[in-house]
C-alpha cells in the first residue's frame, strides 16, 4: 500500500530543462566546447559535478578540480539568475490537483532532487511549504541512480521505503526509484521507462485512484 509520494522537482512539479540548457550552454561556450541540446539530454536526473562531466568528454583540455568546481560555479550563477525568473504559472499541468488529491487521501509528499536549488526552485512557484519533507542535494553525496535521495526523502517521511511511490521523468531516477525498494511512476522522458510501473505523459493524466487502491 502506498503512503508516501516522492517527487523529482524538474520536468515533474516545474520544468528547469531551458534554465539549465542555457547554463551550460554559457559556460560550454565560453570554454570552447560543443554542447548542444542533444548532449543536454543526458544531464537528465545528474549531479551538477556529473553533468559537467558529461560536458567535458567533448574537451581536449585538461581541468584541475579547481578549475571544474569554478566552471560548475559559472554554470550555478547563470542558473540561478534565471531560476529567479520562475513564477507560479511554470508548475506543470496536473501537479497542484495531484498534491489536492494526496493530501486528501492521507498520503504524505516528500521532494526528492539532485538539484542543490531545490528551495530557491520551491519558493519561486509558491510551493516552498507544500511538502510533508524536502531531500534535495544539499544532504547527500550520490545523485542519481543511486536512491540515496529517495531513501532520504522516505526516511523524512518516516516511512519503509517499500510503502513510497516515485514520480519520475529521468531514466536514472526510475533506475533510483528502484533500487531503493520504490514504486515509480515516469512520466515525461521516463513515460516509456520498462521499471516503472506506472506510466503517464505528465501528472494530469495519472489515475491515482488506481494506483493508491
């Protein structure tokens, strides 16, 4: 039985994925290396310090890790300038009927996310206190597929990880879901994920009477 649902926050409450392109994209620019939003793609549900590596596969110059952590820095001081520009109308379709529905029913909600910019994220659409918990990565160590950001939320929650349920839009994040012991529901880029076991384009589409029976 489910009693507990841990949301991703981007591509699944609000969608980031422009503010962060163009980011990196800045930052990639700067340095001289191609990024392209193909590349993006694979930043999907990763660590700030993964998805520069990622980024920098296409490099021919070495970097200390001095050096990266101030690349990552650049990329996080243009995020966050454009994050401040998020408002209440940038939630997804489905999201604020589906947090109505869950709280009528009982279940408790947590946010589970990689991203460092969670509460700035929370307070700039108006949710900062519309959750039961917040994991995000500011508490832990490994990002995704490793569940440990899941395990946080559910521990939060003050629930067996095997009672939550995962909503998801990245491939890593149901692989996450999963090996903490969790349902996953993807939605988005995760619809067509064969882990999850639900599966909805985006959060006004999900039957949660189905699910929670």
């Amino acid at each position: 039985m489910i009693k507990g649902v841990i949301f991703d926050l981007d591509g699944v409450i609000v969608t980031t994925d422009d503010c962060h392109y163009l980011a990196w994209k800045h930052m990639a620019d700067e340095e001289g290396i191609d990024f392209n939003r193909q590349i993006n793609e694979r930043l999907r549900g990763v660590s700030r310090m993964d998805s520069l590596a990622i980024i920098l596969e296409r490099s021919t110059k070495p970097y200390s890790l001095a050096e990266k952590e101030a690349m990552a820095a650049r990329k996080n001081n243009d995020y966050i300038t454009l994050i401040h520009k998020l408002t209440p109308a940038d939630i997804l379709p489905g999201t604020l009927e589906t947090l109505r529905i869950l709280r009528e029913k009982g279940i408790k909600i947590a946010i589970g996310s990689s991203s460092r910019n969670t509460p700035v994220i929370l307070k700039q659409i108006g949710l900062a206190d519309a959750f039961d918990a917040v994991a995000d990565g500011n508490q832990i160590t490994r990002s995704k597929p490793d569940p440990e950001v899941f395990l946080l939320a559910a521990s939060l929650l003050a629930l067996d990880p095997a009672d939550c349920l995962v909503v998801e839009d990245a491939d890593a994040g149901v692989e996450a879901a999963c090996a903490g012991g969790m349902v996953a529901l993807g939605v988005g880029a995760a619809a067509a994920n064969p882990l999850a076991m639900h599966h909805a384009h985006t959060l006004a589409e999900v039957d949660w009477e189905a699910i929670l029976c």
